[in-house]
C-alpha cells in the first residue's frame, strides 16, 4: 500500500473491515501515545482510550 499511496494525506482504501487508531490516550502505556503510534479496530468498538485530541499550537497568555 504504501508504495503506491501518496506521501503526504494518503487517503486509504475506499472500503475494508477494519479501521486505523493512531496514537493513544490518558490510560495508554507510554510506548502507545506516540502520534506515530497505530492500531486497527473494528469500527462499530468504543472505549475509552479511543477519541480524538485537542491541540494547541502555543499556550495562550492569562
């Protein structure tokens, strides 16, 4: 896959069984929270070390 996908945004299969975590969350061990960090679920699964992350580019000034 990734010797024909594009290298910036590669957009992925259009269909499949299985979908793609990345990284972790608060309860994740440490080698797991690496943005670069991945993992495959079914889609319809919840819990919750699965979401998404709110960022910041810079912390505000009080």
């Amino acid at each position: 896959y990734y010797q024909v996908s594009e290298d910036r945004d590669p957009e992925g299969p259009s269909n499949g069984e299985f979908r793609i975590m990345r990284g972790g969350a608060w309860n994740t061990p440490p080698p797991g929270v690496r943005v670069s960090h991945r993992g495959w679920m079914l889609p319809d699964h919840r819990f919750s070390n699965i979401g998404f992350r709110c960022v910041l580019d810079e912390i505000p000034e009080p």
